[in-house]
C-alpha cells in the first residue's frame, strides 16, 4: 500500500503506529521500503553518517536533491520525507518555498521537514500553502547545536517543557502534517502526542509517540563514531560487513577468490594466436 501523508494522519486516529527509518542512497531505500517501513526520511543527517562531519550544519541543497533522488528511486511505498537542510528555510519564506520546492521537483520527495517551531510557522504555513506537506521537527534540533551548546536533551524544566508543547500546537495551526520530537522526556511527548490531532513522531522520545523513527546506521550498529542512549541495536550489520570485508581481503590475498564460477572463459585456442 502506498503510504501519503493522509495515510500517516489516519493512523493516528487508528491508533496504529507508524514507523519511519532513515536512507541516503538507492539500495538501502529498496530494502527498508520492501521491509514495509512507513515513511523514509533522507535526513541531514547524512551530513554526519555518510558525509563524516560532526554535525548537519554543512549539508547543502545539492547533497540533499542528490541523495533524495537516489532514495525515491528505491521507495514504491514509504511516503519520502526529504530534510531542509540548515540555512535554507531560516533566512526568508521565500527561500524556504523555492528550495522546498526542489527537494520536491528535483529530488522527487512527497513532503519535506524542517526543524523549529514558532520561529518557522511563517515558512511552514507558505509551504504547505504551495501544496507540498511539511513535517515540523522539535525538542533537540540538530541544526542548533551551537545555540544549545551540544546535543542534549530539551524540555526537561517547566518553562522548557510549556516551550515545547507550545512549539507543538503552532506547528500544526501552521499547517504540518506530522512533528518530529527529538530527544525529550516521555513525559512530555506523551503529553504533546495527547494535545495534538497530527501525529508524533518520536526518536528518543518515548513509547507515546503515533510513530517513531531512527537513523538507520544507529539501529543496525554501522555507525561507531557516537551511539546515542535512544538507539537500540536490532541487528548487527556493521559486525556482518566487517567479517564480509574481512573474508574477501584473506580470500583475495589466498589465491581463493575469484574462483572458476565467478571468472569469464573464451576459446582459449585464440590466446595462442596473439603476439
Ligand atoms: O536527520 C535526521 O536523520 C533526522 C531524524 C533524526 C529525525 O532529522
Ligand atoms: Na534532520
């Protein structure tokens, strides 16, 4: 079935929970889409997974149209999610309408996220009045790293937490179809799931939450550089390719690999004929 932003609103009243799972390429989109994963998000996250920077804020437009690109490629089902990366959406409504609406055109996604709350409604509210569905994003936004000081978890104090919630209700007067909440207390997303009609979708979060989404290297241990606490290992592929690359460089070194079957033959009569 493909999943739309209705679809993923019509769980919640449903109460059927929603999964989504990051990709940044073609194959890993194919097979997280043939798992049956909701929604695929082409996350800026990519900047610190596949790119190798310490955070998102160096990721560009260019780098998220290509990999969106390459990700709607793979997904028949997942409804594509595609990350606005920093500065793109911050600076004016109008920048956020013309690059949201390349990750759409260009890069082929069904909707877009941004992270903010009422400091972004304008944006949202233009976007979405373009007809491209956006994801809100709030608690622990990556894209503020240097005005929080590191990552850390958000709305933990009264006056943080009413912050939050308050950011949850103007992002869906806004018009967002759906908010990602980053790194809070349970508590507290359970109490914005509650609050609002569009779904919750949580990493780090909580069980309350509509939905819930991960980086999909952190779920899959392929990710060494820094595990976060909310992430739990359900399968350990990074420990499976390391003993694959580690079988082809003592095979490769052996003289065992490539074998007979895996080699090309020809009239070995015409090797003789050559000078
Ligand atoms: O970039 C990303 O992967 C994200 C998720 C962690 C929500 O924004
Ligand atoms: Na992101």
């Amino acid at each position: 079935m493909k999943n739309t932003v209705l679809t993923f609103g019509q769980a919640k009243k449903e109460h059927k929970k929603q999964t989504m799972l990051t990709a940044y390429d073609y194959s890993t989109a194919k097979l997280i889409d043939e798992a049956g994963v909701n929604s695929i998000l082409v996350g800026d996250s990519l900047g610190m997974v596949c790119l190798g920077y310490e955070d998102t804020l160096s990721v560009t437009m260019e780098d998220m149209i290509h990999h969106t690109r390459a990700v709607t490629r793979g997904a028949k089902n997942a409804l594509v999610v595609a990350d606005m990366p920093f500065m793109s959406y911050q600076t004016s409504t109008y920048d956020a309408v013309v690059n949201a609406g390349r990750l759409i055109k260009e890069g082929h996604a069904q909707a877009v996220k941004l992270e903010g709350g009422a400091t972004v409604c304008e944006q949202i509210r233009a976007i979405v009045n373009a007809s491209i569905p956006v994801c809100a994003h709030i608690g622990m936004t990556p894209q503020s790293v240097n005005a929080f000081g590191g990552f850390k978890v958000q709305g933990k104090g009264e006056e943080a937490a009413q912050k939050i919630l308050d950011d949850a209700r103007r992002v869906q007067e806004a018009g967002a179809y759906a908010v990602v909440l980053e790194c809070v207390p349970a508590a507290l997303a359970k109490k914005i799931t509650e609050t609002l009609d569009i779904p919750t979708i949580g990493i780090g979060a909580g069980a309350d939450c509509d939905a819930q989404v991960l980086v999909y290297q952190d779920m899959i241990a392929m990710f060494s550089d820094f595990t976060p606490k909310f992430a739990k290992t359900f399968a350990n592929a990074g420990a499976v390719m390391m003993e694959g690359f580690k079988a082809y460089i003592k095979e490769v070194e052996e003289g065992t690999f490539p074998a007979k079957e895996h080699t090309f033959k020809m009239d070995e009569t015409i090797i003789d004929k050559l000078y």
